[in-house]
C-alpha cells in the first residue's frame, strides 16, 4: 500500500472509494497483527477503524444516490471539483 493518498478526487463517486481502500489497508495491518502475536485482540482498533470508514463509504454511497439519482447524467464532474486534501498514513 501507498503511504500517500491523494483525496483531490474529481467526482463525488470516487470518496467512497477512497475510504473503502483506506478501510482495507487497515483490515491488513489488524490480521497482520493478530498473526504475529498470536492474539485475536490485536490491532482491534484497526478492525474498529476500518468498520467506521466502511460505514463511512455507505453513507457516502447513499448520498450521491440521494442528490444525484437520475440527474447525475447532466452533471459534470466540474461541479463537484473540490481542493486537493492529503492523507498521510
């Protein structure tokens, strides 16, 4: 996995996709964990983590679902261009 994410996205869709990437790199490093202690409990944070940015996505999802349903095809993604935001991890 990438260090850095860029989050300068070009259209609503791409932030859900973003944070379920996000959530998945944290499934892996809660695994990892728990394999190399021997430990379900560990990296639970991480788990617990990735299940927020899971629900996150969804809520994300219904959203654009919501706002732009069937006018979404009129739209241009120029609208929707928000500033370039970094996550670093």
């Amino acid at each position: 996995m990438q260090d850095r994410y860029n989050l300068d996205v070009a259209t609503p869709e791409e932030v859900p996709i973003i944070l379920e990437t996000v959530a998945n790199y944290y499934r892996e490093s809660q695994s990892e964990l728990c394999s190399a202690w021997q430990d379900e409990n560990a990296g639970k944070v991480w788990a617990d983590f990735a299940r927020i940015l899971e629900r996150a996505a969804e809520s994300c999802r219904k959203a654009i679902s919501k706002r732009l349903g069937k006018h979404h095809d009129r739209i241009t993604a120029i609208h929707f261009k928000r500033p370039a935001y970094r996550l670093f991890i």
